[in-house]
C-alpha cells in the first residue's frame, strides 16, 4: 500500500504527470459524451432554421445531457473510470519518463518494444472495448439484458481490472531500480 501511494503522490508531484493525468481524464469524459450523445448533438447543428448561436448551445446542451443518457450506475462507473484511466496514463507516462531510459539503454527493449510497452501498461480497457464489438457483431451483447444489472456489472469489473493495473504500476513506479 506505501507503494502505491508513493506512486501516486509521484505523479501528482510532477507537474508533467499532473498535466497527463488531467488531460486524459477529460478526454476520456469527453470521448464518452460523444460515443452516448454526440449523434443527436452534431444533428443540432444540422438545424439551419436556428441561428448559430442557438445550434451551438443546443448543440452543447443535447452533448452536455447526463441524465437522460446515463443511470445513476452508469455515471459513477463513467466518471470513475475516466478518473482512473488517466491515473493510470500519469503512472505510464511517470514511468517510460523515469524508466525509459534506463530500460533502453540496458538493451532490454527496443524503441518498439518501449513504445508496445507503453500501450500495454497505459489503458487496461482497449482490450475489452475491441472485445465488445467482436461479440457484440455476433450477438453476444443481447446476454447483457439477462443479467441483473444489464451489463453494469460489466463495467464494474473492468473498473476493478483497471483498479489492479493502476496499482500494479503505482508499485513499478515507486519501486527501487534492482535486479
């Protein structure tokens, strides 16, 4: 537990970190809005008997729109994993930045090899969303209305997968350079 808050004091203590931390957590809110709403936001747009200061704001408004487009459930679990995805990209960023060099120049990685291992580490859940739209292609995604939660329960435990990473590289961040 000393390291993983070791490792988060450490990218909060960096201002670099910092900035990565912020910027990916908002882009990952804003990433999401647009998958939910964006559709009927940009349709706004479309609206040419409006002037364009009314299609902007009803544009923002449709976009900026939580509670006809996420449960109580679904906004939690939307903001926490915005919130924790962009930890866990400060932690990768601290961590190529400080171990990077290191790691390149003892002849473990290549330079595609550190760039791989960046992706790897940075985002636990890249792999579930390509893994969503292959089974959600073969009908796989109507199994989600059976369960008790509809598919919620899903997103928790990518939380708590994401949870584990962010704390396994919290550990590899603040851990000692030894062999």
């Amino acid at each position: 537990m000393k390291l993983l808050v070791e490792g988060l004091r450490l990218i909060v203590t960096r201002k670099d970190s910092r900035w990565v931390m912020i910027i990916s957590t908002l882009f990952f809110i804003v990433v999401l809005l647009i998958v939910q709403n964006g559709k009927g936001a940009f349709e706004m747009l479309g609206l040419s008997s409006l002037s364009l200061g009314k299609r902007v704001m009803l544009f923002s408004s449709v976009l900026f729109d939580l509670k006809s487009t996420f449960t109580n459930g679904a906004l939690v679990l939307a903001a926490l994993g915005s919130l924790v995805g962009g930890v866990n990209l400060a932690l990768a960023y601290t961590y190529i930045k400080t171990r990077g060099e290191m790691i390149l120049k003892s002849g473990l990685y290549s330079g595609t090899g550190l760039v791989l291992a960046f992706f790897g580490i940075g985002c636990a859940a890249c792999g579930t969303a390509v893994l969503s739209v292959l089974l959600g292609f073969f009908g796989f995604s109507a199994i989600l209305n059976v369960l008790p939660y509809q598919g919620l329960e899903i997103g928790y435990i990518g939380l708590t997968v994401l949870c584990f990473a962010t704390y396994v590289l919290a550990k590899k961040v603040s851990a000692p350079n030894v062999c």
